[in-house]
C-alpha cells in the first residue's frame, strides 16, 4: 500500500465527491471513464491485471435476482482478448455503481480466474471489500469517492424498477389459545380451512396466524 494513499486516509476517515458537474456521455462511456479513474490507484496497490494485455468493456443492463454485476473471462470475448462487464441498472446510486465497478475490475483484472477466492479475495482483503453488498472499509471507500469524483454522476443513468418475486411464506404457525404451544402446517393446506386440530395438552383448537398472507390471498 503506497504511503500517499495511507496519508490521504489517514488525514480524512469520511470522503465525500463533489464532482465539478455531472458526466454527460452515456452511461457506458461513464464506467469506462470510472474504471480507467480506479484503475491506476489500484496498480499503485500493486492489484494489476495479469496474464496477456486485455481491454475491459463495460455495459449497464438489467440482471436477474439479486445480481449486482457479472465479469466475463477474455476467452469469452470474440477477440479473446476483452473482459465485458455488466453492471446491474437495479441500482440507483452512483456510489453503488461505482462500488459495483470496483469489485467487477477486480475480477477483470484476474480474468475471472479466481471467483471470489483466492487472488480476487487477497485484493479485496487489501482494500477493504467484501464478495456481496456494499459494505466497503476506508481505503475501497476512498477509492470509490475518489473515482466518482473525478468522473462525475452519470447524468443519463436511469434506474430500472426491480422485478425480484416475493414468495408467500411457505407455513402457517398455529397457536394454542390456551397453553400457547404451536405446530407450523404447510400454507397450501392451512388455506384449504380444513385444518381443524386440538391440541394434545389443553384441547383447545389451534388459531393460525394469516396475516402473513396478507397481500398473497
């Protein structure tokens, strides 16, 4: 770690960008122009890009379930000699997306060779990331402040509206008014109304708690 980098932590624990204006390309040629911004901070850490020169293209898309961002090994690439980068649009902050970037290059850099062990994992370690999510320390903080700041927002990016499928709860929780023992039944029968059961200890008849479909039914 360069002692510059330690120096400018060490002196403001809190980064905030201030961007001179917003960026006003696409938001492809935004996170080209963000990647290229972290990627000499990143060599000066020592994490360089291994293996045979590559190109890294960047796009912004719609990804399914919770996926933040995909990196695709240079083989992949027509020329084989490009990783492509999709960076999720369910994401609306320009710090998340930056974030995004950030842990995506790293694969980049590997060519996706090591997934989230091994080489990919001992420079996360280095700057402070973690494989999901966003939480980052201060040096992968500064980093994406840094790089937002340099670049700016991307004034064309657009958030896309999450489609993530909310699954109803798969049991009921049934509960004895009396002694308050309960059993959990499957919902596709509990919702039948043929579920009619007394409890062993008190014989009372046990109370389903429905209001966890509400909304589903």
């Amino acid at each position: 770690m360069t002692a510059r980098l330690l120096t400018s932590i060490g002196q403001n624990s809190v980064h905030n960008y201030s961007p001179v204006s917003d960026f006003q390309g696409t938001r492809e040629q935004w996170a080209e122009a963000v990647a290229a911004a972290l990627r000499e901070p990143l060599c000066e850490l020592g994490i360089k890009p291994t293996g045979e020169p590559r190109q890294v293209r960047i796009a912004l898309a719609p990804l399914r379930g919770t996926l933040l961002g995909l990196c695709y090994a240079s083989q992949k690439s027509v020329n084989g000699d490009t990783n492509l980068i999709t960076i999720s649009t369910d994401q609306g902050s320009p710090l998340e997306l930056v974030h995004t970037i950030l842990h995506e290059l790293l694969h980049a850099f590997d060519d996706c060779k090591s997934g989230h062990r091994g080489r990919w994992k001992r420079w996360a370690d280095i700057i402070g990331m973690k494989a999901k999510g966003h939480a980052r320390g201060p040096l992968a903080d500064k980093l994406v402040h840094d790089a937002l700041a340099e670049v700016g927002a991307p004034a064309l990016h657009v958030q896309t509206q999450s489609k993530k499928k909310v699954r109803p709860p798969s049991q009921i929780k049934f509960t004895c008014t009396g002694c308050l023992r309960h059993v959990h039944m499957p919902t596709k029968l509990a919702i039948k109304g043929d579920f009619n059961v007394q409890c062993n200890c008190c014989l009372e008849t046990l109370q389903g708690d429905f209001t966890v479909l509400e909304g589903f039914i």
